[in-house]
C-alpha cells in the first residue's frame, strides 16, 4: 500500500491522528510509547514556528537542527 499524499500545510493535530495509521504502515513504530510520538510531533512544530517568526528587530532566528540519537533514552533500548 502506498503512502497517501500529503497536505499542503500538515499540521499538528492532524499529524498526531495519523499516528495510528503510521503505526499500521509501520511496525517499528508500536514499540514506541506514544506520548514519545507525540511529544516529537510537537517539537518539530515548535522549532518550525520558531525557525519561520522572526524576533524585535526582524532578523529570523536559527533553523531547525537535528537532536541526536541520545535525546531520547527511551528509543535507544
């Protein structure tokens, strides 16, 4: 089965309801917990609002960077 195609502009709710049907296309992902899941989905949000609003004087702030394979001990075991 395909991957469907994606919206335009996902966002967060959506990509936390389609988690289920992730976790169905992809087996790996039922060995994580998921508020783990969850909380990624929403870290990733937060450092693209971050990325895209610009602070007082204008200038836009970092772009998103990758955490580490460390981040979370959870997915290492």
């Amino acid at each position: 089965m395909p991957i469907p195609q994606l919206r335009d502009n996902p966002d967060y709710y959506s990509q936390k309801k389609d988690l289920v049907n992730t976790k169905d296309k992809f087996p790996d992902y039922k060995l994580i917990h998921s508020q783990i899941l969850q909380d990624c989905i929403k870290r990733v949000k937060l450092a693209f609002d971050r990325w895209l609003k610009t602070d007082k004087k204008g200038t836009r702030l970092g772009k998103p960077r990758f955490n580490g394979i460390g981040r979370y001990r959870i997915i290492n075991n």
